[in-house]
C-alpha cells in the first residue's frame, strides 16, 4: 500500500482590485511575495519534492507558485489549470484525480475551495472550514490505493505565515 501526498497551498496575499483590473490580475504584495517565500522555504525544510504543480492562472496564485517553486528548485514547474479558479472542492477532488499516478502534488489555488476541500477529505464534511489564511498549507495523506473521497485523507501539516 503507498501513501500520496497532497499539498493545497493558499495564494499569498494579493492587493485589492483597482480600477479597471480584474480578479485574475491582481498581483501580490510586497508582504505576500515574503510570505510565498516563507512557504517555500517551509516547505522545504519538510522535505516537499511534488512530482506535478497545479496552479490557477490568477497572477497571484501564479505568483505564490513560482516563488515556491524557486526554493524546491529541481522540482517541476507549475502547470496552469484554469479549473482551480473559483472551484468547488468537487473540482479540486476531479483535477487531483487527473493526476493520481503521482505520488505528491502540490495545488496553488483559492478559498473558499481549499479550505472546504480539507474539511471535506479529513472530516468527511463540507461545513467544517479549518479556515486558510493566504499563504497557508495543508499537507494530506492519501492511501495510495484509494480514490480521493471524504474522510480519505489525513491531515500530516497544517502551516501559515
């Protein structure tokens, strides 16, 4: 029996909308560019090497996903997967399957999504929001053997700046 891990890292923070911008195109803020750095280095420090990153093609999640990625250098680069903004955890669970020879992805993406996917895979509930502050992680066990489903997972970090 194996084990894949499942990383979900929350975008660091971004600025607000501002004139004419869009949701997708806000970028980080100085303190959330060190808080992605911060993650990565976290992330390092306990041994992270993801074999697939997913990254929603917000400019933020963009972003947080390639400072991170600076840190686990020799890692893979991030793959954008348009279906991780404004997902459900239904999505999120449909796009982790895509990928589940893998045994440890890392996906960089957005609440409330996130949060309630973790609820979702360690609890077995949707209405139990551990809450994901940006720039957050939750790192989850899955058996390797299993699909991923409600109460699947265990929870084996949970980090935020």
């Amino acid at each position: 029996m194996s084990v894949r891990q499942i990383i979900l890292l929350r975008h660091a923070h971004a600025e607000p909308a501002s004139g004419d911008e869009t949701d997708l195109s806000r970028p980080l803020t100085a303190n959330g560019a060190r808080e992605a750095q911060a993650a990565g280095d976290w992330l390092k420090t306990h041994g992270a090497q993801p074999d697939v990153v997913l990254c929603s093609p917000s400019a933020r999640t963009r972003e947080t996903a390639a400072q991170v990625l600076a840190r686990l250098a020799g890692g893979p680069d991030a793959n954008i997967e348009p279906r991780i903004y404004e997902a459900t955890p239904g999505a999120l669970i449909e796009v982790l399957e895509e990928h589940a020879d893998a045994d440890c992805v890392l996906l960089v993406g957005h609440n409330p999504g996130l949060e309630t996917l973790v609820s979702l895979l360690t609890d077995g509930t949707s209405d139990q929001g551990r809450g994901m502050p940006p720039g957050s992680i939750a790192w989850m066990h899955v058996d390797g053997d299993a699909s991923i489903e409600p109460g699947a997972a265990s929870l084996r970090h949970f980090w935020w700046p």
